[in-house]
C-alpha cells in the first residue's frame, strides 16, 4: 500500500478491500465470466470506470470522494482504514493523476464512446497494438517504466508466473497502476490458466446478471453485475450482485450515471440495501 | 574464345562458372561498404563502383589520403581495383578502365582532363561496342579526335549519346549520379583504429555517435524522426539498424536507448570498423526549456499529452521505444469524428498526427474524397476492413458524444461479424442467433435505431444493404449484443443479421 488506494465510491467493495480502496502501484487482474472471457467486455467496462476514476484531473467532483463525509462513518472498524485512505490519496493526486492510460491489447476493438460512457475520456488512452501476450506483456513492462503514464492495462490469454511477478515489481516500484485484463480465445486455454497462480495483488471476476424487467417496462432493463473479488492480498474474497450504474454504466433510459455523480449519494445504509451480499 | 579452344592452349586452365547475379549482388555490397566514405555511391556496370566524394575529400585529409586509405582496405580485402579521382564520372571511368598508368590510385587534376582522355581509345567514352566500331571506322580512333568535331555532326552521324557522353566526360555537361539508398540529411562518422565486437562497445559508439549529431540538429533547430546506424564491418559487409520515432527528438539518450534496443540484431562478425549515423527525416523541433529539477507537476489540467516534450518527459520516448519493436502502426490513439457510422464514430490516429491542426485546413476537399461510401458490411466471415478517414478529417469541435444517442458498446468488432439470426416478424428484433458457435436466445431487446448511410458523401446514396437497424439484445446470461440487420425485408436479397459489438 506503499502509494495509497483509490476508493471505488462504492462503500460495500469499498469495505472489503485492505486501505478501503484499490491499492495503487499494485497489479490487478481482471476476469470476465462465461462468454465473456473472449471479448472481455465487461472486464473492459469494469477497468475503464476505475481509469476514469484513476485519470480525473484533480479540479473534478471526484475529489469530494476523498472528503471524510458521513457516508464512510458507520462502517465498521472504517475510522482507522479510512485516514489511511485520505492521506495517501493525497499523496497520489500531486504525484501524476494527469496522465495517460496505456491500453496494450491483441485486437483494437476498444469503442471511444463506450470508454466515455464509463467515464473514461478515450483522449487519454493510448492504444498498443501487439500480436502475442509476450509483447504486450513487454508494453506494459515499458509502459510501467515511462513518464506521463497513470496506468497500463493489458489484455492478455497467457500470463506465466514470471512475467505477472515481474509486472507487479515495476508496478510497485514506479507507483503506476496496471490492470490485466484476461481474454482467452479457447476454453482449453481458460480452464489452465484460471487455476494458474500469478502475482496480482487483486483478481476480480465480473459477470453480467439478467436484468430484471423494471415496472413493466419493455425492453432491455438496467445492467446488473456480479462482481466478484476472487483473491485479494490482505483482503477476504467476497462478492456483490449489484446493478451496475453504481459503477458508471449507463442504463437503459439512455441516461450516464456518472461517478463522479456517487460522491454525494445518500449515505452508506441505503446503499446496504441495495447489495445482496453473496459471498 | 570458347572454353575447349582455351583449354587446348592452356591445359589446365582453372575455370570456374560465370555467376552474374552474385557477382552484382557483390558489387552492390562493396559500392554500399564504400558509403563510409560518402552517401553518394552506386554500383556501376559490372564491374566498378562510383562515389561522389565532393565535399567530403577533406574529412579523410584530401583526395590522395582518401584514395590511398580505400586503396589499402580493398588490397587488404583481395579486392584489385584501380581508384581513379576525376572531375567527372566520365573521366574517371575512362581513366579507370583505359589509362596505361601502372598506379593504381591516378588523381587526375582539373586542368589535364582534357589532355588525359586524348589519348585514350574512343571505347573509353562509354560507348557502347557498335558505335565505338563505328567511329573507328571513319578513322576516329582516340577520344581526342572527337574534340574537334561539331557536336552536331556527331550527334547526327553517331547517335545524341556520344555527343553527350563526351560532353559529360569533360565537363561540358553535368552528370548526375543516382545513389544507393537514400541520401541523409546528417550524417556523422566514427572510425575505429581496431574493429570492435563487443556489444559494449558498440553500444559506447552508438553514444558518442548520437552525442555528435545531436548539436548539429540543435543548431538547425530540427529533430530526427528516422535515423538510420550503419556498422560497417571488415569483411565488407554493412548491418543496419534503422530507427524511426513518433515525435521529432534530438535527445541523444533517448535516441542512444532506442538502438540499444535493437542492437542485439547486429552481427559484428569479425569486427566493425566504421559506423556512420545518418539522419534521414528531421522536422522543425524548437528549443525547448528543459524542465527544472523537481518539478513534475503540470500547471495544465489536460496538456496535450505530447506537446512541449522531447528532452525529459512526456510519452513520447515511451512511443518510441514501444514503435520501434512493434511497428508505429501499432500505436495510436482514439479521437472522435462526426458521425452516425458506429465505426466512424471512433477513428484510431497515430499519437504524432493528434498535434492541433488547423481547421481551415481540415475541412477540405481531401478528407471527403477519401471518406467514399459506406462500405457494405462483409459478405464471407472476414471482410475487407473499413478505410478509417484520413487524420485530421473533421475533427473541429467534434467531442464524444456520451448522450443524445442510445448506449454505444465498449467493444466494437471491425468488421462486424455476421451471425445466424433467426426472427418472427420483419421489423422484430430476432429470437435466437447463433455466433461463434454458440446459440443465444434473445429474452430482451431495445431497438430499432435505424442507422442508414451518409448519403451525402459521394456515391454514399442509394444502397438498401447500407441501411442498418441496430437493436441492443440481452441473451439468458445478461450478456448484451450490438445486433445489426443490414438491408430491408421485401427487397431481393435477404436481411443478413451481424454483431456490432458487446456492451459492458
């Protein structure tokens, strides 16, 4: 926890991450889940919010996340986390929150206005391009070395122990944030390296739930999430259904919940009821 | 002579099989080894190799000591050769080939061209063997007979090209020559007394090579955008590195890094004995402020992530390194453009080309002739991929639009791709498709948002398979589809069904 966290602004993962938020200068790995493991869609929707978090220049509404309000309060044992949390985010916005995302990925399939829905301005990533997981695992490596970058994230099948140990030491040395986004092509593939060990500080797995038809509405409801935090260095694996504009997805109404919208949500009881805490 | 008639004279006689190909390849190699002493070489005929050295006699400390270090290389190499220096192409072949001199290095001053090549046989002008035996035969044996005659008669008895070959050989008409490869803008050199192989210290060569061109670039106040490192090795050979960048820099570190990189593909062989780092594009780089010690953080919100950058920070070296292994093409960046075409929408631009340009000079003419028409989405699995519009193309003001419009997926396939869909009514979305092998059932769908093509583009009107009607689909695992159904029910060709894209 060496460059503080990033709070999510969702107080239920919030609460079940060591520091209360996402450790910076840290590898994450992030899992989709049945048929999305090939597109990695919403492990892409799932990163972005948190690069969009990660990118915010320091005048924007995000900041008031970082204001102890009483949302944070009640929370159990949240007193000692959360200082923690406040005076290391603190550190963090001075140091490089302007900054570029570096994107390394097999097939540029990225949407710029779908990364914008979820909060993350496309301006800022900068696309790499590289055929085999060894390159992009090289990129990100780079990636991790360079100036003017706030995080690496990587979309890779294969991922040896090396070279997850390798990427979660430059991480930590340089502060960048780098995320690692499985895809696999074939379930040959996906079964053999789900039960792989590597060296992500998180591993998150994120699965679409059937929306639920809403007040008789036609059509295709509010998206809703399975969010699963698989493993977690000093953290219990836990997991949350939840519906996903909490996360900055847009929903149906054709409405953007952004983020930075959540900050001044009702505090942390109403957002108890909306989880149904699973696991 | 044919070879028995030979073999009958000279019994014994080694002989071994004519290979011309290898023998040019050969000599290319040598007239490109010879670019150690000028970029201005080429390979001439079969058998010699041309090199400008204007201009470049004085780095060697004249004529005589550049002839005599190239005529002590290609004896220490096996290689017989006659080096002749002359003002002009001509002359110098002609005395190369032709002169009775027993030297072999001749420097033929300026005022004794004319003399010299008088008495050389008429074949020394070039000639081809037909017109040489020509003017033989009217009794003009040597190049000198040819002085008095007017050019006209010559050129109308003989063909334009002796006229002119005369002409060129003494100086009477200029002669361009064309060289190998491309001609630097910089170049600087580095000679070694002993060749060396290790890796070190041709990487401590590199350095010292990108130290040197770095203050003549600075001085012209221009970067380099693609560099080019020539090792040139005893035995001949030349290996390259070849470097390029996506932002002109002259920040010799950061160049230095970027042949370090590759210099693991260089064979030193028995030893390198020159390198020569030639500039070949440079761009205007102003000067530029390097930053002060400790300070990091930017005044600017949002910079333009790679202005003002090139000696300290910025990702512009992180680009470089990044395109240097992988291509350039393989970086770039999301900008947004002004369109309904889902794939349009989003156009990837390399990062150097995201600098402000102006929009006067974007919307134009060009950008649109490029655009053409929609393109019909594939008909096989994979089809022919979208030409994105050229950078700059109507980006004034353009921003990504996030509202206003139905949810956009996060991934969106170039080109789409088709799927097995099957449906009840015409304007339905459809009930069940197949994709990549996996069935899926629609349980929920938004749609239809009707995209049709941008008919004001030329040739963009009129196609009924150019109307598109997306429609957001969630199959039983809450997965979410882009589906389009390209054309219309009713006409002569069935509706085909594609995915789009997958939302989050």
């Amino acid at each position: 926890m060496a460059h503080g966290v990033l709070p999510f602004g969702v107080a239920a993962i919030d609460r079940a991450l060591p520091g209360g938020g996402l450790a910076r200068g840290a590898l994450h790995e992030i899992l989709g889940a049945g048929g999305d493991e090939e597109d990695g869609a919403l492990a892409a929707a799932f990163a972005a919010h948190i690069l969009g978090r990660l990118t915010k220049p320091p005048t924007s509404p995000s900041r008031s996340l970082t204001r102890p309000g009483p949302s944070l309060s009640p929370l159990k044992g949240g007193e000692g986390k959360q200082t923690l949390s406040l005076s290391a985010l603190g550190g963090g916005e001075g140091r490089g929150e302007v900054g570029m995302v570096l994107w390394c990925l097999p097939r540029p399939d990225l949407y710029g206005p779908g990364l914008a829905a979820h909060g993350l301005d496309p301006g800022r990533v900068v696309l790499v391009r590289a055929s085999r997981d060894a390159e992009i695992l090289w990129a990100m490596e780079e990636g991790l070395r360079a100036s003017g970058i706030v995080a690496v994230v990587g979309e890779v099948g294969a991922l040896p122990m090396v070279a997850s140990r390798r990427l979660q030491l430059a991480a930590e040395r340089c502060g960048i944030t780098a995320f690692l986004l499985r895809r696999w092509r074939e379930g040959g593939q996906a079964t053999r390296e789900r039960a792989l060990p590597n060296a992500a500080v998180t591993r998150w797995r994120i699965a679409a739930l059937p929306s639920r038809p809403s007040r008789g509405e036609p059509g295709v409801g509010r998206p809703r999430w399975r969010v699963e935090l698989l493993r977690c260095r000093g953290g219990e694996p836990a997991s949350w259904e939840m519906p996903a504009w909490e996360m900055g997805v847009p929903d149906a109404t054709d409405h953007v919940s952004l983020a930075a919208a959540l900050a001044d949500r009702p505090a942390a009881p109403v957002a108890a009821e909306k989880y149904r805490r699973t696991g | 002579m044919p070879l028995a008639d030979a073999l009958s004279f000279l019994p014994g006689l080694a002989t071994t099989l004519a290979k011309p190909a290898e023998d040019a390849a050969a000599l290319r190699r040598l007239a490109e080894w010879c670019g150690r002493y000028s970029p201005w070489t080429a390979p001439d005929g079969a058998d010699g190799v041309r090199i400008e050295i204007t201009g470049s006699a004085h780095l060697w400390g004249g004529e005589r000591a550049l002839a005599a270090d190239l005529a002590a290389r290609l004896d220490r190499r096996g290689v017989a050769s006659r080096i002749v220096i002359a003002d002009t192409l001509g002359a110098a072949w002609a005395m190369a080939r032709f002169a009775e001199a027993s030297a072999s290095v001749v420097i033929l001053a300026s005022g004794r061209l004319r003399a010299a090549l008088a008495s050389l046989p008429v074949e020394a002008l070039r000639l081809d063997p037909i017109t040489a035996q020509g003017l033989r035969r009217v009794g003009l044996k040597r190049a000198g007979d040819l002085y008095a005659m007017p050019r006209d008669a010559l050129a109308r008895r003989f063909g334009e090209t002796v006229a002119r070959l005369l002409d060129q050989a003494l100086d009477e008409m200029p002669e361009p020559l064309s060289p190998l490869g491309e001609v630097p803008s910089r170049r600087v050199r580095l000679s070694f007394a002993e060749p060396i192989t290790e890796p070190a210290d041709l990487m401590l060569a590199t350095e010292r090579l990108t130290a040197d061109l770095v203050p003549r670039l600075a001085r012209e106040g221009t970067g380099a955008r693609r560099l080019d490192l020539g090792f040139y090795r005893v035995d001949g050979r030349v290996e390259r590195i070849r470097i390029g960048t996506a932002h002109p820099s002259r920040d010799p570190r950061h160049l230095a890094a970027l042949f370090r990189e590759r210099l693991d593909t260089v064979d030193p062989g028995l030893g390198v004995e020159d390198m020569i780092l030639a500039a070949h594009a440079v761009e205007p780089l102003p000067a530029e402020q390097i930053g002060l010690p400790g300070h990091t953080a930017s005044p600017h919100p949002n910079p333009p992530p790679l202005a003002g950058e090139g000696m300290g920070g910025g990702i512009a070296p992180l680009l470089d390194r990044l395109g240097n292994r992988l291509g350039l093409a393989a970086i770039s960046r999301l900008e947004p453009r002004e369109s309904h075409i889902p794939e349009r929408a989003s156009v990837r631009v390399q990062p150097h080309l995201t600098l402000p340009i102006p929009t006067d000079q974007v919307r134009g003419l060009k950008a649109h002739d490029a655009m053409g028409p929609l393109p019909l989405p594939p008909k096989g699995r994979r089809g022919p991929k979208t030409p994105s519009p050229p950078p700059g193309a109507e980006r004034a003001g353009v921003r990504w639009g996030i509202s206003g419009k139905p949810p956009r997926p996060i991934r969106l396939f170039d080109p789409p791709e088709p799927v097995e869909a099957f449906w009840l009514l015409p304007d339905d979305p459809p009930f069940r498709f197949m994709w990549r092998r996996r069935r899926h059932r629609v349980m929920r769908a938004d749609g239809p948002e009707r995209i049709a093509d941008e008919w004001w583009r030329p040739g963009g009107a009129g196609e009924v398979d150019a109307i598109r009607d997306y429609y957001r689909v969630e199959d039983e695992d809450g997965r979410r589809f882009w589906l389009f159904r390209a054309g219309l029910h009713g006409g002569d060709r069935k509706p085909r069904w594609f995915v789009h894209g997958v939302f989050s």
